[in-house]
C-alpha cells in the first residue's frame, strides 16, 4: 500500500492512528498484576468476535500506523496468523506489537513463519513478557515451568531475525511492589542473557487482581529509567526506529511526572488517534477508563460511526478538558507521537537511539 496510508494515519486528525484489539480474553495464566484479570476469569466468551467480523471491522478502518494484537494470550487464537494478515491487508500497517507470555512455542514459530514472508513491509515486534530470574519470573506469572517456555521459546524465535528483517524481538517487565527490589537485577540479567533487541517496563496500572502490587517507589522507578537508558542500542532494520524508540523513552519520561509528580504533560489522544477494541467488539478509548463508546456490531463494524455519536464526542471532550492523565504507556506514546510540543525532545532522544551494527 506504499507511504501514502501511514501519512494518513499519522496526519489526519479524524484517521484512528492507533488501534489496541484484543484478539481474545483466553489466556493460560492467572498473573496478579493483570489489569484484564476480570475478563480473563469469565473464560471464552461465546460473542468474541470471528474472523469474518473482524475483515469487515479492518475493511473500514483505514490505514493504521501501529497496531498491538493483545489480549488474553493471542496465539491461543487458532486463527491468529490470518487475524494478523487481514489487518495488514486492510490497513496497510507498518508496525505491530503483539505481547506473549511465550508459552505455545510452536504456535509461535508457525505464525512468524508464515506471516512474516507474506508480509515483507510490515514490521512486526514480538514482546516476551519476564518478569524475574528463573523461579522469580514462574511465582510472578503463577506459572510453574514458564520461564523455562521464555528459554524454548526464544531459541527457537531469536535466528528468524537471521530470515526474516521485519522481525523485532523485545521483552518487557511490569513494575510493582513485588519486584520493583529486583527490577535492575532482572534487567541487567537480560540483557547480559539474552539478546533481545529491546528492553521495557510496564507501571502495574488499573484495576489489577492484587491491589497490593501497585507501587509508588519513585526513585526506584527513576533508576531503572537510568539503566534502561543506558543500555547499547542494537542497529535495528525497521524504518525510522530511533523515532520510536525515542517516543518510548520519552513516554516514561513522562510517565514519571505524571505518576510521581502529579503533572499534567500532553492532552490525551486516547478515543481520537488510539482507541481500544475488546474481543467482543467494545469500543473504548483506553485501557484505563471504564467507559465504551459502543459495539462495532451495532453500526457494521465502522468504528467512526460510534465515534461520531454525541456521547463519544462528550467523552472525546471530556477527556481533554479534564487534563486526564495516567500510568497508560501506549497512550504516553500516543500523545508524544500526536502533540507537535514533544517534538524537539523527541528529535534529541531519536538521535540518542541510533543503534551500533
């Protein structure tokens, strides 16, 4: 599809830039930091969307900039390769995030395997999520065995990078009171360990299982800022990556005066540029705020018919008016991407982010 669509999806003020899909709430562990916990305990639900409902929602969409298939575990969805390809067909995206606990090894590799030659312009970053060293990590996911997966798992992905230049590899920690003590220990173990091509961390945010895992250890989180910044930076084949790495480093920049500080830093995109949409269709503007803008089955799957109501415009304005603000780092990223004013900022941290070969 060329240039041209993720011009739109970035210039165009009514285009959605960023979409956030649930492909399913299934998901094979019960982490108590979860913030999805609540739908993930309800099991497979009968209304998740199926894959001809979900090309009739990519059909009207338009072009995407980025996308993040999430949920649930994704590739508990059998037909997952083919969700992935029909948004790539529809939308013309050239950057997708999909984050995996990295259990079903062989699910894994038959997707990337198949998708990633059929998608030669698109740029797909696979997230392993580890959170902790060996047993440390199988406590924290309440998984047994799980992070001996994170080992199977990335010896038999980490070489398609070799195949396959749309391929990203990341991994990405959650930050909460249980391992916030260990968080630089688990950082500097991967990257000594692993080779992964980026590392991150996630504030614990919303309404998770154990409210107790919420933390507001300012310095520690300012460390391990720190040392995430000061890790080499690894040449990346996908176009414009010290752009994006540079929003992600900004974004928790950001993050920190808005969680520690209480400052409001960008007006919010979130139901404008990035919106959310759940497996059974709900259309949100976050994962933060518990409010649906509607059911992309009750328009025909055309997302800018719920938009455009008068109760999505209110809740458009109200979001901006109130200076709403969170510990969300996609829609951090979001607002770095869309506010003109984070730019010279951006400019100097993307030049900070140009990899050595």
């Amino acid at each position: 599809m060329g240039r041209l669509p993720s011009l739109k999806a970035y210039g165009d003020p009514r285009q959605i830039g960023y979409l956030i899909f649930y492909v399913t709430n299934r998901c094979n562990f019960r982490c108590k930091f979860c913030f999805y916990y609540a739908e993930i305990e309800k099991g497979r639900k009968p209304e998740e969307l199926t894959l001809a409902e979900i090309e009739r929602f990519a059909a009207r969409i338009g072009p995407l900039l980025q996308l993040s298939l999430t949920g649930g575990e994704p590739f508990l969805r059998k037909d997952f390769d083919e969700i992935y390809r029909i948004f790539v067909r529809h939308t013309g995206v050239r950057y997708t995030t999909i984050p995996t606990n990295a259990s079903l090894t062989d699910r894994m590799v038959r997707f990337l395997e198949a998708v990633l030659p059929a998608t030669p312009d698109s740029h797909l970053r696979l997230t392993f999520s580890i959170d902790g060293i060996e047993g440390e990590h199988d406590e924290q996911r309440s998984m047994s065995g799980s992070f001996a997966k994170i080992r199977e798992s990335y010896a038999a992905i980490a070489p398609l990078r070799q195949r396959f230049g749309n391929l990203v590899l990341d991994a990405n920690s959650v930050f909460t009171a249980k391992s916030e003590d260990r968080m630089l220990d688990i950082l500097n173990f991967l990257h000594c360990e692993f080779a992964f091509d980026n590392l991150s961390v996630t504030y614990a945010r919303g309404n998770i299982k154990d409210p107790d895992l919420k933390t507001a250890a300012r310095e520690k989180y300012i460390a391990v800022n720190e040392l995430l910044e000061s890790f080499e930076r690894k040449k990346e084949r996908r176009l414009l990556y010290p752009l994006w790495r540079g929003v992600r480093d900004i974004s928790r920049r950001n993050l920190i005066d808005t969680v520690f500080e209480d400052r409001f830093v960008t007006p919010c995109v979130a139901g404008r540029k990035l919106v959310v949409v759940s497996e059974t269709g709900e259309l949100k503007p976050c994962e933060i705020l518990d409010k649906s803008m509607g059911n992309l089955r009750e328009v025909d799957f055309d997302p800018y018919a719920l938009l455009a109501r008068a109760e999505s415009k209110a809740l458009q304005d109200w979001i901006v008016d109130t200076k709403c603000k969170c510990s969300f780092e996609c829609a951090l990223g979001a607002n770095v991407v869309w506010n003109p004013s984070q730019y010279p900022r951006l400019a100097l941290s993307a030049l900070r982010n140009i990899g050595q070969a």
